[in-house]
C-alpha cells in the first residue's frame, strides 16, 4: 500500500532547500507519495521576524550554511532574495516581485503532479549558488523543464486564473496550520506533523511503523 505524507514548503526558507533532496531520494527508494502543498514564507504572511531574537538571524546562517556542508549541498543565500525586504529592518516591502509568482508556480506543478521535482529543480537554482541571478537568463524555465514540465504553461495557468491559485495556497496555509505547525518543511502523516530537515529520520521511522515498503 503506498503511503502518503503532505509537505508545507517555502521557496525562501533554506532548510527547506536542504530537506529536499532527501524526500526525493525517499520518494524513489519507497512506495510513497510526496503531496507538496506551497506556502508563503513567514516573512510575508505574519509578524514573524518582527517579533525575533536578534540572535536567531545569525545563528541561522551558520547553521544553514553547516548543513549544507554536511549534506554535501551547494548553498548560498539567493540573489535575488526570492521575498524582497528593507535591508535596515529586514521586512518583507509592500512590492514582491518574485515570491508570489513562485508560490503560484508551485501549487499548479504539484496541481500536476510534479510538485517534488519542480521544488527540487526551482529551490536548486535559487539556493544552490551556481546561477548569478536566478530570475533572469531562463533559469527558471530551465529548472521547470528539467522537472518534466514547461514554464510558459505553468505561467498561463496562474495568470488565467490567480485567484485559483490563491485559494489554494490559502487552503495550504490553513491544513498547515490545522496540522499543528507554523514551519517549514513541515512533513504531515495521517495528521502527525514533523517539522523540520532534522526530523525526516524520525518521520521515516514512523513510515516503517506503518509497513512502509520498498519499491520493487
């Protein structure tokens, strides 16, 4: 019997980006299913990094940056960022260029089927450090090529119908919320959530409690 988990997932959160590479790797060695089900990154859909410890900024970038050295993943913080901010505060700014294009692309790649390759590809480009500017030059329709699918019509998807789009992501947001979890990746089986990169070997463990099986 194959299995199924939901995964909440942020194309701006670097453990995200870390996490990824593993679900797919899990998603081919074991008859499950992976339902991506993107959301807005914190910094534009709460107060979240108004209310911060100064310290949590840099601790995140030296342990974003170890993982990822562990994992043996290239990483280095997006350019350009995929949420726009003040650079003095750190907030999100009233324009967003990028993040809600992407968001958008996310729900119609996994309304397709191809959610997990599509984040796998996408989040490459943009944490992996090897593209200069990962908006421009056709990397992105590159990336959605390489996932077995075709940006111009992911594209017309989401600008015929963007309130579609929308409420599916709102829809996302709120089962995340329901699951019991704010953050990402947020891994959800048979309504248990698992939060976090670190926690994909406690969610495998789970799995295997429940005849979890190899694939042939």
């Amino acid at each position: 019997m194959t299995l199924k988990i939901e995964l909440y997932w942020s194309f701006r959160s670097p453990y995200s980006y870390l996490a990824t590479p593993r679900l797919v790797e899990l998603q081919k060695e074991y008859d499950l299913d992976i339902d991506v089900r993107p959301v807005y990154p914190l910094a534009v859909r709460s107060g979240f990094f108004e209310k911060l410890n100064p310290l949590w900024v840099p601790y995140m970038f030296r342990d974003t940056y170890r993982l990822a050295q562990m994992l043996g993943l290239p990483y280095r913080w997006p350019r350009p960022d995929p949420v726009k901010v003040d650079p003095a505060t750190l907030l999100a700014t009233p324009d967003q260029p990028y993040i809600h294009r992407l968001v958008r692309l996310g729900c119609a790649a996994s309304e397709m089927g191809r959610g997990l390759p599509f984040i796998k590809e996408v989040s490459h480009i943009i944490w992996s450090g090897e593209f200069e500017n990962w908006a421009q030059g056709g990397h992105l329709a590159k990336a959605s090529e390489r996932a077995g699918l075709d940006l111009a019509e992911l594209d017309r998807k989401i600008e015929t119908d963007p309130a579609k789009y929308d409420a599916i992501i709102e829809a996302n947001q709120k089962a995340h919320h329901d699951a019991g979890h704010w953050g990402v990746p947020t891994m959800v089986f048979q309504g248990e959530p698992f939060f976090g990169q670190d926690r994909i070997d406690v969610l495998l463990w789970r799995l295997r409690q429940n005849e979890l099986q190899r694939r042939a």
